[in-house]
C-alpha cells in the first residue's frame, strides 16, 4: 500500500468536497445549502470541519458526519477531526438562495420570513406557495411534520399535502 | 461517536463544580424522562398529526437530554458517558421533578403536562440563555426555539380542550386537577439551586414564576379555564425522592444496557 501524502489540498478543495455531501433527509441539498457546516481549517495534513446541529434531536447529524468523513476519505484525507459547534444556534437563514430553489423544486416549501412572534396563537403562520401548483391558497396542518425541520401543510387547490421546511 | 464536542468547563471551586453538575443531571432527567413519557404515544396518538407532533417534540428533548449528559459527563471527569449517566443510573439518582414522570392518562392529562412544563422551560431557556455558563447557554440557545414551538403547540391545545366540547372541557379539568399539584416544583429552589443561584448560574426562579404565571394566565383565559388557586405543592422529585411511577418507567428504558451491558448498534 501506498501512502501519499495529498499536497496540494487547501481549504477551498475541502469546501469543494463538502458541497458533495447532500443531506441523508432531503438528498437534493448539500450540507453547503442547508448551512450547517460553519468552518474548515486546515492544519498541516489535519483537517477540521466544524458542524453545527439544525435541531437538537436530528437523527442525522451521526450520518453527516460518517458522509463527511467517507467523501474526505477517497481524497486521502486520514487525518479528519468533525467538531460539534451549538452555538451560535443554526438558523433557516443560513440557508443558500440555491438550496431554498432546490428545495422547492423538490416538492418542499422552504423557509419563509416569519410574520409574528413565535407564541403567537393560532393563524399566525406565512402565506406558502404550493410547490406542486404554485397556488397561494394552502393551509397549515400541523406545525410537526415528516423530520423536525418541516411542518406539514396542504393545498386548497389541487388538494396534494406538502412539506414545509419550517423557519428556525 | 463520530463528532467531538467543545465544551467549556466554567472555572470554578470543586464545590460549585459538584452543585453545577448536580443541576445539569437535573436538567438532563428532566428532559430524558419528558422525552420518554411522549414517546410512548408514538403510534397510539389521537390522530397521526398529533401523534407526529409528540414524536417530534419527544426527539426534541431527547436531543436536548443529550446535550446536558454530555456536559454533565465533562463535568463528572471520571470518564462517565452520556450512556452511562442515563442508563445506568436507579430512580432515586433521578433528579427529575414529579410532573415529569407522571403517566401519560388520556391525551388531555399529556396536554396539561406538557403545558405546565412547556411554560416553565421556555422561560427557563431564555434565562439560561443569557447566563454566565457558557455550555448551558449554549445549549439554552439551541433548545429555546425548539421549546418555542412546544409551548405554541400544547398552549393551542389547551385551548381546543378547554374551549371545545362537553367532553373535552370535562377531560382537561379533570387533568388540571390531578397535575396541578406538581407544577410548583418547577420553581421551587432545591439546596443545590439554591446555592448556585447565590453563585449567579441559575436564574431567580420568582421573576420566572411571574412569566410563567402570566403566560398561563392568558392561555387558560382564552380556553374559559379558571386558574386553580391556592393548591398545595408537591415536591420530592428533585431531590430524588419520586412517586412509584419512574421505577417503571426506568426498567423500560434501561432495559437492554441493564440485560446487554455496553450494547451498541
């Protein structure tokens, strides 16, 4: 076996690796998009990537990490350290204008401006674009949906459910 | 683990390491055992959006149990994991309060639970927050927005019952009455919180208790429910003195690491 040591990795080919590694719940974004990747440094032939949660619970950040680490790998990156950063906490506007794009296209709403304080009571929510017809006219149907980033709504037009990556 | 967690250990007297330690366990219980309590709705909720939503908010605590475990381990130092401290620990190490441990009864006794306890720790958070710890603020920072849209949930809720039909009026009081009682709890200092809120790491509980009040107050009006007043407080939990209900609850959460010691998937 050969060991080659990789001399001209920088950073921005590291940053070029991690626009490969999609998210395991909605494949269409790059863990770039989704904005849970808040820095890289490089340390002689070490290589830091420092990540942060979307929700405290997310059952896929164990996954985004193993990704992570396998798309370095077949780089010849052995010398990987993935640090867990909670705060500053991840919000939806770190998202990129491309993966809010993608998202819809994918049949997601993604995240919009919310319009009142978060406490408010009932009726409160943004007006969402029906990603499959584009209608306006659509209402929530529960604040927890499929993954804990998305509530679920439906469409009064053509009546499909949809997802909707909730703002955060 | 894949990932490695930075966490900053505040610089502190061994004593006000152990209280601090003490209270993150408390704060880790307290969510873990929440967390436990919804997910034995999954599959059996009223309906499946509601029965996703309790799931959801289940892993939300779970996350959050995670995160306090994991600190707390820090702050142990004797080479404990986060594993460890929640699977290998008897119920009178729990240092959960009362509400959280009691059964789920019918979905009006799970929504009375979770609002008494989702008014409490939103504000709770958003004290945190703002702390001088720098781990729990944290952690306070990211499970804030969570507990945001826990207490939107179960306070819409109390509302649809309260104000709803014969029968769910007559469910929800029904509720009021049996968990009123351990609400108190929430707020009232322990010895360990108390010293550590001369220490300045854990907020006023009374200007809390006022929040919470308030936030209560305007729910319950717009569901048409009286506020109970004047009950007496149980309390115990806190001190690891629990009603008969965590031993339970525990031989079926630790169950497999109790029978498989060090299991993994």
């Amino acid at each position: 076996m050969t060991v080659t040591t990789n001399l001209s990795l920088t950073e921005d080919r590291i940053w070029q690796l991690l626009e490969e590694v999609s998210d395991p719940e909605v494949p269409v974004l790059s863990i770039l998009d989704l904005g849970i990747v808040r820095g890289v440094r490089l340390e002689g032939d070490e290589v830091h990537v420092t990540i942060t949660p979307t929700y405290s619970g997310c059952p896929a950040m164990n996954t985004i990490a193993t990704d992570i680490r396998l798309r370095l790998l077949a780089e010849g990156i052995t010398r990987l350290h993935i640090h867990n950063q909670l705060s500053p906490a991840w919000t939806t506007a770190w998202m990129s204008e491309a993966g809010k794009q993608k998202l819809e296209a994918y049949g997601i709403a993604p995240p919009q401006d919310a319009t009142g304080h978060v406490l408010n009571l009932f009726g409160q929510e943004p007006v969402l674009r029906c990603p499959h017809c584009q209608s306006t006219n659509t209402r929530l149907v529960s604040q927890f949906g499929s993954t804990a980033c998305k509530a679920h709504y439906q469409c009064n037009d053509c009546l499909e459910p949809f997802d909707y990556f909730k703002c955060h | 683990m894949q990932e490695t967690h930075t966490i900053v250990v505040p610089d502190v007297s061994a004593e006000v390491r152990q209280q601090l330690l003490a209270f993150v366990l408390q704060l880790a219980d307290t969510s873990l055992i929440l967390a436990h309590r919804l997910s034995e709705w999954c599959g059996h909720g009223p309906i499946l959006e509601q029965d996703l939503a309790m799931a959801n908010i289940s892993l939300d605590l779970l996350g959050e149990a995670r995160s306090y475990y994991q600190y707390a381990a820090e702050l142990e130092g004797r080479g404990r994991t986060e594993d460890d401290l929640a699977y290998l620990r008897s119920a009178v190490e729990y240092r959960n309060p009362l509400l959280v441990e009691q059964p789920n009864g019918d979905f009006a006794h799970t929504i009375v639970r979770q609002f008494l306890y989702d008014a409490f720790h939103y504000h709770l958070l958003l004290q945190l927050q703002a702390g001088p710890d720098q781990q729990l603020a944290a952690i306070a920072e990211k499970s804030v927005k969570e507990a945001a849209y826990h207490v939107k949930w179960s306070a819409e809720w109390i509302i649809r019952l309260g104000d709803g039909t014969d029968e769910s009026r007559r469910r929800v009081e029904a509720a009021i009455t049996a968990l009123w009682r351990y609400s108190g709890e929430l707020t009232t200092p322990s010895a360990t919180e108390q010293a550590l809120q001369q220490a300045g790491f854990v907020p006023d509980y009374a200007a809390i208790q006022q929040q919470i009040d308030e936030h209560v107050t305007r729910v319950f009006a717009e569901a048409t429910l009286p506020v109970p007043q004047g009950v007496f407080m149980q309390k115990g939990g806190k001190t690891g003195r629990h009603s008969e209900h965590l031993g339970y609850l525990l031989a079926e959460l630790q169950y497999l690491q109790r029978t498989y010691p060090g299991l993994t998937w």
